[in-house]
C-alpha cells in the first residue's frame, strides 16, 4: 500500500468546485513542494496532477510504510488540498476520492490511456500528466516508487493507443465546438471568432474552426508574444487582451481557455456588446477551469453559453466497436496493475532481504573470527574447516527447526511445505 492517489474529478465534483483546486502550470512546483513539507513526518514523494477535469495528488511511501501509515496521510492530504481552495475540509470530502495501493495505479493508468477523460480516449492527458512527473522531478519530489508508477502509466497508456481503437473513437472538446457553432450558424464562412488564450486547448480549437474559414478569426492573449504566434500561424488578427471588453461585439463566436484565477468577461461587457449587436446571437465556449466568463452570462438573451462540461455532454460516441475498445483498454489495464502490484510486494520485501543479507554476514564474520583464532594457536585446518561449516549450517537452520519442532497443526504442515521449497528445492 505505498501508493496513494486523492483528488477530485469531473465525476466527483461540479465545475465550479474543480476551478477552485485548479493549479497554473506556473505553481504547480511551489505546489508540490508545500505538500511534500505538510506531509513531511511521512517522508513521501508527490506529485500533482492539475486540469480541467482534475485536480490530483499522487504519494508514493517508502517500502516499509504499512497500510496505517497509508491512512494516516489522508486527512492531511485531503487539509492541504482544502486549503488550496479556501474550502473546508469536510466540505471537499464528499467530492474527492482516497485509492490506495494497486487501485491508486488502476487509477492512474486509466487517466493515462484516456479511459477516465470526459472524452474517452483524449490524447491530451497524457502530455499533462507527463507535465506533473517532469515538475515533480524537477522539485525533487519524485523517487522510485513514483517513477515506477507514471513510466508504467506511460507504457499502458502507449499500449491502449497502439492496441485498441480507443484513439480512433476519442471525439475532441475542439471538434465538438465546431459542431455547436455549426448547429447555431450553419454555415461558419460570415461568422467572426474571436479565440482568448493561446494554450494547447485554443490551439487544438482554433485549429478546428480555420478549417471552416470563418470571414474573420482573431487571437487574445496575456502574453502577447505567443499569441502573435497563433494569430500568425491561423492567419488570425492580434486583439490586446486589454481591449476585450471594447471589441467584444465584433464577434458572432468567443472561445476562452486561460489560466487566470478570476473570469475575464463580465456580464456588463457582454450586456454592452448584445446592445451594440442589436441583439444578434453570440455563442461562447468557456473551456477553462476556473471560469474565464461570468456564470450569470448564461441568462442574457442572445446569448448561448456552454463550459467545458456542457461540451463534454455534447460529445457522442458509442457503438459495439467503442465499446470492445474500451474493454481491450481496460484489460490492458488490469494486466499493468497487476505487474505494478507485483512490483510493490517486490518491493516491501526489500527491508527483510536486507535484514538477511546482514544477520547471515555477522554470522559469516563471527565464524571467520573463531576460524582464525583457531589457526593462530596451530589448530589443524581441516577440523577449522570443519566446525566453520558445520557451526554456520546450524545457525541457518536454527530458525526452521525450532518452527518446525514447536509447531503443531495447520502451522506444521505450513512450515514444512516451507522448508521443503527452502532447503530441499525438489522437496521430500
């Protein structure tokens, strides 16, 4: 049980809840920092996985830990966490998930492959999660356990694409936004969209919608460096993020995906912008978490606003062949958890192969230093040699016997079908 695995999801918790936990990529290291040093008695590795859908912790405990100690750490994980989203714990509690151990892996794999995504089989996941390994690293919080566990994600979720048709059927947040700006407009060619940030998200969707060749597509951004790059790369115009609010009637389509902590477009912008519009229709996509556009948006007339879980819901994919996907993913899954699980009893074995190689060395030592005692007062070799051997063979057999001599019963049995497959390899 030296894996743990807590957090919330799109499955666990609303929207709102999930953009108070969200962590920029910009933080994600002081993050992982502050909750290695809260949970510093424990000594664990972590690593934090942050998107628009989750917000995860992953602990990885060293060999020895027990399954109490395990426990012991989730309160205050889940405490470090709450604190994170100004919230109380109790209240975070209904909307979070503690895994353990093989589970905390099945987990993990899962989000790898793309199997726990609100989009089944979306590739972007995988670059995310491979984000939080390198900050983690980079913090000097991953160790062994940790490593083993997100290579093997990697390896999993490598296999499930190459194997599988999940890929295949993975319908993306951004083709999805095109077909709603489609069932609003029909015809994208006199629509003029307006993307806010410059991440992989807008990206993928601004990628999507030039193939429609829209009349008109423009780009803002914080950074204004990237998004010149995104405007040039789209053939797109370059809007100062600053002007947002006096251009906003511009556009018929507004798609906003950034890392701000507090929404950049307000009921009031967009009620000035429907006035200057004379009420003609604007859709707009809030694909970010937390929200880049005020909720109350949502009740104004002319206006159609979805966030990034209405456009999950919009996403439809089903079928006999979906389905055998996902049950060749899952079993593909299954197999890495159990070599995973393998691993980690290897693994907590490690202490006792230790304390064995170091009782039979002070052995060894201790008839060696009789044996050459022995030499130095002219005793002969061969009997040196031969109370050296015997007297080490009693010593490992001392243990065995004494079991086998004061056992009785089911433990008997036990104990000499173990030292049949110990000592007499073929057995009796």
């Amino acid at each position: 049980m030296s894996v743990l695995a807590l957090g919330l999801n799109h499955g666990s918790a609303p929207l709102d809840l999930r953009g108070r936990f969200a962590i920029p990529l910009e933080a994600l290291g002081r993050s992982v920092q502050g909750l290695r040093h809260h949970l510093a008695r424990a000594q664990p590795e972590v690593a934090i996985l942050s998107t628009c859908n989750r917000t995860e912790l992953y602990i990885g405990l060293p060999p020895s830990a027990c399954p109490r100690h395990a426990l012991e750490l989730a309160e205050p994980a889940i405490e470090w966490l709450a604190t994170q989203g100004a919230a109380r714990p109790e209240d975070l509690r209904g909307h979070s998930y503690f895994l353990q151990g093989a589970e905390a892996a099945r987990h993990a794999f899962r989000v790898a492959a793309g199997l726990d995504s609100m989009v089944l089989g979306e590739p972007q996941i995988l670059g995310q999660m491979k984000v939080a390994v390198r900050e983690a690293d980079s913090a000097g919080a991953l160790g062994t356990t940790l490593h083993q566990l997100f290579q093997r994600s990697f390896s999993v979720a490598k296999e499930v694409r190459s194997s599988t048709e999940i890929g295949a059927h993975a319908v993306s947040m951004a083709a999805a936004a095109v077909r709603l700006a489609l069932q609003l407009f029909e015809d994208l060619h006199d629509t003029r969209v307006l993307f806010v940030g410059a991440g992989e998200m807008i990206d993928l969707v601004a990628t999507h919608f030039a193939a429609q060749k829209p009349l008109q597509m423009a780009v803002a951004n914080r950074s204004a460096e990237r998004g010149r790059l995104l405007a040039a790369r789209l053939g797109a115009q370059q809007v100062p993020l600053g002007d947002l609010g006096q251009r906003l009637h511009e556009f018929d389509i507004v798609i906003s995906c950034t890392a701000s902590s507090l929404p950049l477009i307000g009921v009031g912008s967009v009620e000035r912008a429907l006035k200057t519009r004379r009420r003609r229709p604007m859709l707009m996509l809030d694909l970010a978490v937390p929200r880049d556009i005020e909720p109350e948006v949502a009740r104004l007339d002319d206006v159609f606003l979805y966030t990034v879980d209405d456009l999950a819901r919009q996403v439809q994919t089903g079928g006999e062949r979906r389905q055998a996907a996902v049950q060749q993913a899952e079993a593909i899954v299954s197999a890495g958890v159990d070599s995973f699980a393998q691993w980690l009893q290897q693994r907590a074995s490690v202490p006792l192969i230790q304390a064995l190689h170091r009782q039979t060395e002070d052995w060894r030592q201790a008839e060696l230093t009789k044996a050459r005692r022995a030499l130095a007062k002219g005793t002969d070799v061969d009997a040196v040699m031969e109370t050296l051997s015997a007297a080490l063979t009693r010593k490992m057999l001392h243990g065995a016997l004494s079991e086998l001599h004061g056992s009785a019963g089911d433990a008997h049995q036990q104990w000499m079908a173990s030292v049949q497959r110990l000592f007499l390899r073929g057995g009796a």
